[in-house]
C-alpha cells in the first residue's frame, strides 16, 4: 500500500513538472527578427531638433497575429509614412518588407559645436504585444546603410542595431495590471554622425576674428588719438555681440556653457582689456610719458595676441579632438 502511494505520488510529481516545463515552453515569447537598409537621412533641422530619414524594414516571424502593419510603433518619430509594404506568409513563417519614411524629433549635443558629433536614434516596437509576447532579434545580416548616399556636412561614422526593452510606468488603463507597469521590446537603430566642421568654423567665426584683430590696431595708433582708439575698440565688441546672436538664432537652446560662448566670450573679455590699456596709455600721455605709453602698446599688443591665439587653439582642439 506504501508502495503504490508512493509511486502515485512520484507520477504526480512528475506530471506537475512536466506541466511547468510545458508552461514555462509556453509563455516563452516569439521572436521576430529584423533588419534595416538605410536610403537616405536629409532635412537635418539643427535648430528644432529634428531630422528625416527614409529605409527599409524588413520582420520575419510565425505568429501570424503580429499585425505589424497596423501596429508598428516608432516612438519620438514626428510623422510616420509608408510607402511600400508586402508581405510573404507562404512556407511557416511571415516576411514583411514595408519602404518607411520618419520625420524623427532628438536631442543635440551642441557643447562642442561645430565639431560636433551626434547620435541619431530610431527605435521600433509593436503597440499590440509586450515583451512577454514578443521579443526583437536584430538581422545584421549585410550593410544598414547605403555607401553611396551623402550627409551634406556630415560623415556617417557608424550604423549599430540591437534589441532592448522599454519600460512605461502606465498599464495604458488596463486595471488588471498592478502595478502599473509595462514592458515592450525595442529594436534600436543608432546613427553616429560627425561633423565636416573646419568650413563651417571658418564661416561662423570669421567675423569674431577680424573684429578682435581690428581691435588690436588699435595698438598702433597714437594714445592722443582717443577718439580713433576708442572708436574701433567699440566698434569691434559690438561686432562680436552680433555675431554671437547669429550663431544663436541657428543653434538650439542650452542651458550649457558652449564651445561658441566660451570663444565670445574669451574674444570679448580681451576688446575689453585692451579698451583698458587704451585708457591707461591715454592718462600716460596726458602725464607726458609718451615713450613709455608706445612701449606699453607694443608689450600689450604682443601679450594680447599670443595668449589670445593660444586660448583659442587649446578651445578648438579640445572641442575638436577630444570629444
């Protein structure tokens, strides 16, 4: 009697962790594997922070319930368009293949502008099944992006695709969920971009340069000439103000110290030193001390000029080489 109570209760074991193995088989989630060709990435609009890129998608699957047509997520995507899809269910398993174009909105890293680097984010997901359901394998499987498309200012450094989860601390009204909590996976592209940036610093900043360096003449005019001194000295730290506003008026906002202020900056703190030596020269001359206000001009002008250059080529290269 013993003995057959305990092979019963070995038989029930055994169904019971036949059951868990066969659950644990069931809930495990489908895999749908993708891939991505990038045709084109344009319309880069540095100011609002957003950008336009068109590829293709392709998802390979067996649950047939997975309407990725209709329920194709593209979070932070502004507008969505499909131009093309097909899909392929003969033999067991779904190939879908849909052309996309996305108006997509990021975030810029605009510390070292205009040398900098920025990395452009696409990520996809189904809004019908959670991660529980449905998990992402990437298909990198060939190239990502066409070589042959070029990013007018810009060098695509690297195209990198994986698959993660992203959490939304709602259940979206579902009261059954406690708490509310949800999770779905994500197959993520990254874009790393870099910036031709010498043209485009030359262009920007040019202005700034020759209105210090005009400034600087004013080293060689005579201390009595107050006027003329005073006169390019001003003139020359407003030129600067209004180039700063320009560069400005096309850069996002940030609460950040920049790459830009701190050149401004720098550019204006020295007009202002040498609207200060101007001053001290002209109280020399009205001293008599003519000799030493020219040898006072002389020593500034170099001074001003070496550390001027320095500071900024130290700026320029740590924007440029260390980040």
């Amino acid at each position: 009697m013993k003995k057959n109570c305990r092979f019963v209760a070995f038989c029930i074991l055994l169904l019971s962790l036949y059951g868990s193995v066969a659950f644990a088989q069931k809930a495990k989630p489908d895999t749908v594997r993708a891939g991505i060709y990038v045709t084109s990435i344009h319309d880069i609009n540095f100011k609002d922070k957003e950008y336009t890129v068109d590829f293709w998608l392709w998802l390979k699957y067996k649950n047939k319930d997975f309407d990725f047509v209709n329920n194709l997520e593209i979070p932070q995507a502004k507008s969505v368009s499909k131009s093309f899809s097909t899909l392929d269910s003969s033999g067991n398993r779904m190939y879908l293949l849909m052309k996309i174009q996305c108006v997509m909105k990021d975030s810029w890293a605009i510390n070292n502008f205009p040398f900098d680097k920025q990395a452009l984010r696409l990520s996809i997901e189904n809004s019908q099944f959670d991660k529980d359901a449905l998990v992402f394998v990437p298909d990198t499987v060939g190239k990502q992006y066409d070589p042959k498309f070029t990013l007018r200012g810009w060098n695509i450094d690297s195209l990198t695709l994986k698959s993660g989860i992203k959490k939304y601390e709602t259940a979206f009204g579902d009261e059954s969920i406690k708490p509310a909590h949800t999770e779905y996976s994500s197959f993520k592209v990254k874009i790393n971009i870099s910036r031709d940036a010498f043209g485009l610093f030359l262009k920007m900043f040019l202005g700034m340069y020759v209105a210090f360096f005009i400034a600087l003449m004013c080293f060689f005019i005579h201390a009595d000439s107050i006027d003329s001194r005073f006169g390019l000295s001003v003139g020359s730290l407003f030129a600067v103000i209004g180039n700063k506003y320009i560069i400005d008026g096309a850069l996002p906002d940030s609460s950040s110290f920049t790459l830009v202020d701190m050149l401004h900056g720098l550019t204006l703190i020295f007009i202002l030193v040498v609207i200060i030596c101007t001053a001290i020269s002209l109280q020399m001359i009205k001293k008599g001390k003519d000799a030493k206000a020219d040898r006072l001009d002389r020593r500034f002008f170099l001074l001003l000029l070496v550390v001027y250059v320095l500071l900024n080529a130290f700026l320029i290269i740590r924007a440029g080489v260390l980040h």
